[in-house]
C-alpha cells in the first residue's frame, strides 16, 4: 500500500535478476539487514513468526493481526521493519540466500513476485492457495498476481481500489456530486477551479506516483486496451494511449493538477483545508485522511474516475501486496501455518479496521464505510478490476516507464516522445524478459 503505496505500501525497487545475489555473500547479508531492519533479529524466538517488511507505520496492524493469528496457529507476528524500500529489497533478496531469513515477508505482487519467485528461494502456496479457494476466502482472479509459471508463491496481504477521494464540505459547498460519468467529472474541475481550488493531485514526487494517472486515463478510454498494454500485446503508441495522454495534458495545461513536484505525504491536508477538490490514491489512503481529522463518509468520500466515452465498461484498478514465505525461513512450519490463516476472516477484521481499507477476503466487508460501498458497488455492478502498473510488467520496464512519465509532468516530454521512449524500452524488456523465460 507502494510504505502506504510505493512510498508507504510500495513496491519493491527493480533490480537485475542474478545481479545483486551475486555480488554479496551471506555475511555481508546479515550484517546489512541487522543494520537496517527495526525491531528484533530473525532469530527464532518461540510462539511468534517474523515478518519483514517496509513500513514501520504498519507495525501496530501486524501486531493487532497477529493476536488472532495466535488465537488460530499458536503464533504471533513481529514485524521487523525498513523503511528504505531500496535497502529493503537489497536485505530481502540477499537474505534469502542465507540460513538466517525472516519468517514471512511483504513484496509487491505480479511482477516484482514474479522476478522474486525466479530465484527459487520461496516456498510453494499452491496448495494453501486453493483451500483458501475451497473455503471462499479469496479472489480466484488474484491468482496469477500470486503466480509464477503456474505455482503461487504469495497471499493477499490486502486489496485496495484507485479512487479519487474528495472533501465532502467543499463538493456542498460548491453544489457538487460524485461524478457517474465524464461531463460531469469536467464540471466539477471547471467549479472547483473558478473558485480557487486545485481540482486534482497530482505529482511525480517519490517517483512510483507518476503512474498513478497513466494507469487511470488509459483505463478509463479503454479498459480492454490496458489488459493487452500491460501484457506486452499492445503498443505505447497506440491510439487509445495518445488519447489518454492528451486528456492528461489538457488537465495540466488548464491548471486542474497540482505542481509535479507536490508532496503526496501533504494530500491529506490539502484535501482537508480545501486547497484541492480531489485525490487520486489507492484507499489505503483512508487511513491517513482519518489520521489528518476527517471521518470516512463524513469529513471524506470517494469515487471511482467514470470512462470517458460512454458505453465504456466501468473498470477499476486494484493493488494487493502478497506474504512470501522464504524456504530457508527460520521458524517454516509456522510461518506457513500463519500464512495459511492470514485470509481468515477474524484475522482480516482485525487487519482491515486497522487499514481502514479493503480486506483480498470477498467475505469480510470494510469497517470503512467508503471503502465498502465501493466494493460493494463494483462486485454488484461487475466492474473489470484491473492490476495496478507498477506490478503489471517486468520491473525494469516499469521502473524506466514511470521516469518518462515523470519527465512529462515536469512538461521535458510531449505526450508523443513520452509514448515513443515507453513503447521503446517496452520492445526491449518484454523481449530480455522472455528470453530469460526460456
């Protein structure tokens, strides 16, 4: 949620299959991960499970989930915590290789599991994967995200949605709804900005966000053609792609999106002082909003961004992070058993309340009630839930990707050299990585 999204959930930083794990040995593994991690050392301490991962703020839900976890396994969970997602990813992977890897860890999904899963160093779900499928516990479609060459190597730490929260005193104070199609999305930016307010944020800041609104446009012009993007099928300059960037370039040459270089971290703030109207985020973010003072369906709301042309089907991008177990855990049996009860739903009340965000479990509904209703909204709807970016292709072509789209919000690029540098690096990574697959 990429420590929460990329910069508080994240995903981890693209590194070159082979190219970090060969260059250290174990001992320098472990004294780097001694050095950096927060909380105690992977050493086995009885009736807990150690997990790793990259977000200290997160430390209380571990906790909280890990009680029930106890009352079911007979373990806790002990969060061991870095919040520099590169040394993170540099202590995870290295780690692996030794005698000494943590119980459980937090990796992003699809992708990044994926280029993970490569190395061989994590323990096979599979089996767990589909008693949890036997028992109704999760989303058979987030199975592939989980997967590697047809083996599931992660569970669903969570499931959000990419909504656009907005302050709901300032939408009445403007005679403004929660738009159901574009016109009406139009309208209330025109409003908002007549009255002095930034309509939308948005920002490169942190680097990963830049795609936030790439992943939203191209979906919302055509959610069939980011599928056939994201696997490699369609190109970056393509007509849907050029539409969606020019429609990104109209907001921002109207003034309707924060400076690129806005801090993500101010959102909040900014959505609660009224100075913007609307907050692209995963809904994770609810939990920072109601730590800024705004309470869910009162102080704050949110939507789904409508398709652009009507008769578009609705769509919304979804984001999961995944709990790997290493094979070389040093508690294994009961970092698995904890795993395989992770999804239980007395384990993911817990955990949710915590988030105030979605639970990847379709029994357990949200204590937050924005966050229900849109889940409840699209399951009832049958909207196309889509994979984030920033773990929909290999690493190396993401990473590279959300630096170009970087560079045109900074206004270096045109929407044209944007999508031909993209389509560029696509060619060359969707071919390094196959030629590895082979």
């Amino acid at each position: 949620m990429g420590s929460i999204g990329e910069s508080t959930k994240g995903s981890p930083q693209p590194i070159r299959r082979r190219s970090l794990l060969a260059g250290l040995g174990a001992g320098a593994a472990v004294a780097l991960a001694g050095g950096c991690a927060r909380g105690d050392s992977t050493v086995a301490l009885p009736g807990t499970t150690s997990l790793a991962n990259d977000n200290a703020t997160w430390d209380e839900g571990y906790t909280k989930a890990g009680r029930e976890l106890k009352k079911l396994t007979g373990s806790s969970l002990r969060p061991l915590s870095n919040p520099n997602p590169t040394a993170y990813t540099q202590v995870t992977q290295i780690s692996l290789q030794t005698t000494k890897a943590t119980d459980l860890i937090k990796w992003g999904s699809g992708y990044n599991l994926k280029q993970l899963a490569r190395t061989g160093q994590l323990s096979d779900l599979s089996a767990m994967w589909g008693a949890y499928e036997r028992a109704g516990w999760v989303n058979k479609s987030l199975r592939d995200a989980m997967s590697y060459r047809g083996r599931v190597y992660g569970i669903p730490l969570y499931q959000s949605y990419y909504v656009l929260f907005y302050n709901t005193e300032v939408f009445r104070t403007h005679r403004l709804r929660p738009p159901e199609t574009w016109e009406e999305l139009l309208h209330n930016a025109e409003v908002l900005k007549k009255a002095g307010v930034t309509p939308f944020v948005a920002t490169q800041s942190g680097n990963w966000p830049a795609y936030e609104w790439f992943q939203e446009l191209i979906s919302k012009v055509d959610p069939g053609f980011y599928t056939e993007l994201i696997a490699g099928r369609a190109k970056y300059t393509d007509p849907q792609a050029v539409k969606a960037m020019h429609i990104w370039a109209d907001f921002m040459r109207k003034g309707w999106m924060t400076a690129a270089d806005f801090d993500q971290n101010n959102g909040p703030a900014a959505l609660k002082t009224g100075k913007v109207g609307m907050f692209l985020h995963g809904s994770w973010q609810s939990q920072g909003l109601a730590a800024a003072g705004m309470k869910p369906g009162a102080g704050f709301d949110a939507f789904v961004l409508p398709p652009v042309d009507p008769g578009t089907p609705r769509s919304v991008i979804t984001e999961s992070g995944v709990l790997a177990v290493p094979k070389k855990a040093v508690s294994h049996k009961a970092a698995m058993d904890n795993a395989a009860n992770w999804l239980n739903p007395a384990v993911q009340r817990v955990w949710t309340d915590f988030l105030q965000d979605g639970s990847a479990n379709p029994t357990t509904r949200p204590g937050n009630p924005v966050v229900a209703h849109l889940q409840q909204r699209a399951r009832s709807e049958g909207w196309t839930q889509l994979p984030r970016y920033g773990e929909s292709g290999p690493p190396n072509l993401i990473q590279g990707n959300t630096n170009d789209l970087g560079a045109f919000m900074t206004q270096a690029m045109s929407p044209e050299a944007t999508l031909r540098s993209m389509a560029g690096r696509a060619a060359k990574e969707w071919a390094a990585w196959n030629k590895d697959e082979s």
